[in-house]
C-alpha cells in the first residue's frame, strides 16, 4: 500500500491584519517541517480541509475572509493549549 503524500502549510499571526501563509510544502519537506515543528514545540493539528484551503492561498498572502473562522478556531485552540491569552504571543514563550 502506497503512503499518502504528507503535506503542511505553516501561518503567520500578528504581523499582519489577518494570517498569512508563511510556508507550503509537501512530500519529504512536509515530513521534516512538522518534524522540527514538533522538536520546537510548534503545535500541529491535521486538518484536510483546512489544509486543501490554505493550500490555495499563495506564499506571504494573507488568508481569505472565508477562512477567518476556521483559522480563529484553530488559533484558539493554540492559544488555550499553551495556556495564552489574546494580547499573548504564542511564539513568545
């Protein structure tokens, strides 16, 4: 059985007025992006959907107003995980 193409897309939030996709990658650059995301202790959630959106959305573009909610959930869940409030960064821990 072939192993799935793995994929990532990496956000920017906070230096711009919306999250800007920083990062797309795939195949054995998404395997070692997520590897060192989760040696620095940079959160990764799989999200398909998410990820075929963000996917669309071309590098140091700022996300499309149809995804704002989605990336606010997955923003929260951040920030609730490493126990952050809003005026928080979550890099800056």
């Amino acid at each position: 059985m072939k192993k799935p193409v793995k994929e990532a897309v990496a956000l920017e939030y906070g230096q711009h007025q919306a999250p800007t996709v920083l990062l797309k990658a795939d195949a054995e650059l998404a395997e070692r992006v997520i590897a060192e995301a989760h040696r620095q202790g940079i959160l990764v959630t799989e999200d398909a959907e998410l990820l075929s959106a963000l996917s669309s959305v071309g590098l140091n573009e700022e996300i499309p107003p149809e995804l704002y909610h989605a990336v606010a959930v997955l923003l929260s869940w951040v920030y609730w995980l490493k126990g952050l409030t809003p005026d928080e960064s979550p890099a800056s821990d």
